[in-house]
C-alpha cells in the first residue's frame, strides 16, 4: 500500500500513525511545508519520501507532489491527514486521483453542521432545532420559535471557535455587529448538558471495530469563550444509549475506514441529542486516553485496519482515564510539584500544550488512570484547585 499523509508534522502525535503505517507494511509518503530537517526522528524514519510544499492551503503544489509521487512509487492507495482542517482538501485530492475514501460530493455531509441534521434524523436520533444565520429577521423568526438561549457556531468548524452563547436581544445585536462576513453561522437552541462522546474505528465494511466514550465536565464553548481550564474523562465502559446513538448514526453516514468521533449531549433528564460528527481522531490528547483505558495502541489498530484490513481486539477497558489542564493566568493552590507528590501515582503523561490549541486545551495538561473513577475525580479537583 501506498499511503500520502498530508501534514505528517503536525499534530504531533502524526508521527505516531506514520509509524504505525510503516510496521504495518505501508509505504508512507508524506507532504507538508516543514523543513525535512525539522522533522522529528520517528517521523523520518516513517517516511519513505517527503515533498515539502511552501503553502499547504495552495492546491496546485499539492496536486504536483501526487503527480511526483505517482511516477516515482505508482499508484497511490490512500491520501489522509487525519485532521479536520483538511478534509475538503483531502476529497478534493481523492476525486481528482480517484483513490479511496471520501470524494467531493460527500465531503460537506462531514463538514457542515447544517447538512449532519439530516443524516441524524435519517438514523433515528434526536436532533438540536437549527437553523443558519444569516440574518436578524431569520434569527427572530428561529428564537420566536425556541426562546433565549441560543448557540451560534460556524456552519463548518470545530473546537469551538466563533461559538457563543445568545441569551438576550441585546447579545443577538452584538453578534450581527461584530460577525465575520466571510463566515456562515449557524442558530441552535440551547440544551442544558454535558457533551459526551461516540469514538472509534469502523473498518472499510463499515462495521465498528473499536469504541470509546468520553464525558466532558464543562461546555468546551465556555472554556474558550472564558478562557477555562477543561477536564474529561474516558470511560472503561460504554453507555447503552450513547452507543445505540453512535451506531445509529455510523449506519446513517455510511463511512468507511475511518476515525469517528461523535459528540452528543446527555442531558439532565437522561436524553441522548446528536450534536455533530467528526469523521478524524479525537482530540484533546484522547487517542492516548483511549490507549491507556483499554491497555492498547490505537495507532497501531488503525494502521492494521487500513493496510490489512484487520479487524484488532476484541478491546476492553481496563481503566477510567482522565485529562486536566491548567492556564497560565489562572492561580492554582498547588504547585506542578505539589500534583506530582499528590497524584503522580495516577499521572500517566503530562505535558505542555501546543500553543495553537491552549485556548480549548489549556496551556499544561495532565492525563492520570485508574480504576477508581472517585481517586480521578479528587485529582482533578486537586489540579484545578484556585487561590481564593
């Protein structure tokens, strides 16, 4: 098999499913705009090749390193990044080389948050009243029908950015004052729930070969817009109805080969309600809190999925895992030494955050495992702890 991966560097955890790619028999080429010289050793010893491009977001050079890698290696087998930001790139580099996986016309199903209603809706699952934004009297005419609260987030989009929380005529007003123009939004109502996840591998017949469940303690949306830490937890064990829903709306996507992870809100009165899909890895350093939940290497079960077409497990989880972060401007009670001597039985990996993503993800982050989930709890009690 010949695999692209597309922006290889970056995250950094790309090294990790090119190593895998390579052990599994793959031969991994790569494209990006970091110097070659810059890129770590795991990463080079993946690459059979790389071709660095000055501007990721201009098609054309990417476009001629397929043409380059095609005449040197023959036909290419997969074309991935594994990261949102460059799907449509993705489906647009598959259609025009006509190579597995998502293509053109589906792509939008996957990013735009207004045309995944219908796939919910098409599996079963409730759904959040929507509507885009486009304008004052459309937005009065959604509220009149929902009342305050509201959510407006980007159409396409993830992480959160550009997403508020509208709860009078005053904000609605400063929303349309200050909206970007270029960006589509869209109006949701507002549900009173913590986000919980659907993730996993679903293999090229489209069946689920491996899944986990993450609950968020805070709304991401407020972490960004008030510049919160966050924490999260994975679950050894997966609710019935978080994956009856997940699976539901797997079947209405019909993707294959992939990562999935699905965000739902578990509401107060125990409703599960679609929230949106994002066919990529987890984020937020949840890939490792998968493997550290279930005891496996989840690169390494993606690799064998894609080059062997492997089915892996069957996986069970061992472990609770849990994520904390820290901000540098908020004023902890203890020390990074003080969570060391406290925890650091529990604390499997700690580390500072890539600065891009620390508005969601905090600037230091600790992730810790055990089979109590209350010993979690306490620890990130413990990290978040402020200064009166």
């Amino acid at each position: 098999m010949n695999f692209v991966f597309f922006s290889p560097h970056f995250p950094a955890n790309g090294a990790d499913f090119c190593d895998r790619l390579r052990k599994a028999g793959a031969t991994v080429l790569g494209i990006g705009d970091a110097p070659y010289e810059a890129l770590n050793g795991k990463l080079k010893t993946a690459l059979s090749e790389y071709y660095r491009v000055a501007d990721m977001e201009d098609y054309k050079p990417v476009f001629r390193a397929m043409g380059h890698f095609i005449h040197k290696w023959g036909r290419i087998d997969r074309f991935e990044s594994l990261n949102e930001h460059w799907l449509e790139l993705e489906a647009n580099i598959r259609t025009d080389f006509n190579i597995f996986g998502t293509k053109l016309d589906f792509v939008k199903n996957l990013k735009r948050k207004s045309r995944m209603r219908a796939f919910f809706r098409k599996g079963g699952v409730e759904t959040i009243p929507q509507r885009k934004c486009s304008d004052r009297a459309g937005a009065m005419t959604f509220i009149r029908r929902v009342g305050y609260p509201v959510v407006v987030k980007p159409d396409s989009g993830s992480g959160a950015s550009n997403t508020f929380k509208i709860s009078n005529t005053r904000e609605l007003d400063q929303f349309f004052k200050g909206k970007p123009e270029d960006v589509s939004f869209v109006m949701e109502q507002f549900i009173e729930g913590l986000v919980v996840t659907f993730d996993g591998l679903v293999n090229r017949d489209g069946d689920v070969v491996l899944a986990a469940s993450h609950r968020y303690d805070q709304s991401v949306m407020e972490v960004v817009n008030r510049d919160r830490h966050m924490s999260y937890t994975c679950f050894p064990e997966i609710s019935p109805a978080v994956e009856e829903a997940g699976r539901k709306i797997l079947r209405a996507f019909d993707v294959r080969e992939r990562f999935f992870h699905i965000e739902l809100f578990e509401t107060k009165d125990d409703r599960i309600i679609a929230l949106e899909v994002n066919m990529r890895p987890p984020g937020a350093w949840m890939t490792d809190a998968i493997n550290y939940t279930f005891d496996i290497d989840v690169y390494a079960a993606w690799a064998e999925m894609v080059v062997r077409d492997a089915a892996g497990g069957p996986y069970k989880g061992k472990y609770f895992t849990a994520y904390a972060s820290r901000k540098r401007h908020l004023h902890y009670l203890h020390s990074h030494a003080d969570v060391l001597a406290a925890h650091g039985d529990k604390i499997v990996h700690h580390q500072a955050i890539e600065e891009v993503f620390s508005r969601a993800m905090g600037h230091y982050a600790y992730q810790m495992r055990s089979k109590d989930a209350q010993a979690l709890r306490q620890a990130v009690g413990y990290i978040h702890a402020e200064k009166a």
